[in-house]
C-alpha cells in the first residue's frame, strides 16, 4: 500500500514543496495546489525542468512557516500485488490535477487540493505488471490537446490528461512498442524505461 500525504496551508494558494520520490508504505508530504486565476504555478516536468534542477521559484513556504503546515488529504493506492517493489515515483502537478504512477506501473491522476481520484490507467488491462522500477510520467499540450505520456513494460503510452483514454492517434492505438527498430529480432528482448522521457 502507498500512501501519500498532501499538505497545506490554510492560506497558501500555491505549490512550494515537491517531494522527491514516493516510497512505498511511507507516507509523502505535498502542498495542497489550488489554481491561482492570476499567476497559476505548475511542477509540470519531472523534477522541475530539462535539466532536472529540482528547483523551485515559490517562496511562500520556507524555513519561518515549514512547521505550521497541516495534513490537508490521504491517498492510498491499491494496485500494488504482493512482494511489489517500492514506487519511486516524483509526481507532477499541472492545473491543479496530481499525476503519478503506482508501484505496479498503472498512472494516476488525482485532485491535488482535496485528494479526489480523477481518474486511473491499468496499462495491462487487469493483468500482472513487470514490477520494473518507475519514477513518473510526462506532460505534453498543444492548444486544447493534452497529454499524458508514460512507459510500462515495453510500451510508451499516451493518455488523455482529462481522462484516462488513450490517444488512438498516437502509435498504435494509443501505444509504442519500443522494442521495435532496436534489432532484427526486436520480439525477443525486453526494453524498460526507469525515467520518465523529457519533451524539449
């Protein structure tokens, strides 16, 4: 079981606290995120930017005002088969929804200021997952299309970010073996992506 914690400050609108992987059975620390119609601040790329800087510019929580933070919601996530390994996930955070992926590598996206499941992906259809190691997932927008782009066993898939529908533009059906083009016999070897990709 995962379980991740999300806290706030009564009068923060803002996001200023990332926390740097989610370990499973241990509890994680956020800000609520409420979008500011002004000045809407996101955690959009893993780990902050390109150059995976983990830095943000908000200071609205900082060493004066750390301790005063409240528990403002709990998730717990319930895929997770017995003897999974711990989730590394860094989740991100775009318009206020919290995208994440679970330890058995299904993607998540949740309400970031009251903790509701927005939505789930279970890229194996209720079937056993590979149990590889997963720190998260991508964001990519263009005008209204959104997207959600993340790996599960040999396959990169591209979600819907307001649901959890696959792009059926996208590759085959919404996915890309990425096997493929790799070798001649490109069935017979296994490719895993630990990290999620970058988009420059």
């Amino acid at each position: 079981m995962i379980e991740i914690d999300c806290k706030i400050m009564r009068k923060l609108k803002l996001v200023a606290f990332i926390a740097q992987s989610v370990v499973l059975a241990a509890p994680i620390l956020f800000t609520g995120c409420k979008k500011d119609q002004e000045n809407d601040r996101t955690w959009s790329v893993y780990k902050a930017d390109a150059g995976s800087s983990n830095y943000s510019p908000l200071d609205q929580i900082n060493v004066s005002n750390v301790a005063q933070l409240k528990s403002a919601w709990t998730f717990t996530i319930k895929d997770n088969a017995a003897g999974t390994r711990a989730s590394q996930s860094n989740p991100i955070i775009v318009d206020g929804v919290l995208y994440t992926t679970s330890a058995s590598q299904h993607a998540y996206a949740i309400n970031a200021e009251t903790g509701a499941q927005l939505w789930s992906f279970d890229p194996f259809n209720g079937g056993e997952s590979g149990g590889e190691v997963n720190r998260g997932l991508t964001y990519w927008e263009r005008g209204t299309d959104k997207r959600i782009l993340f790996t599960a066993n040999n396959n990169l898939f591209a979600l819907d970010a307001t649901n959890d529908k696959l792009i059926s533009s996208f590759g085959t059906s919404g996915k890309v073996d990425m096997r493929v083009g790799l070798r001649d016999t490109s069935k017979d070897i296994y490719v895993s992506s630990t990290s999620p990709g970058i988009i420059y």
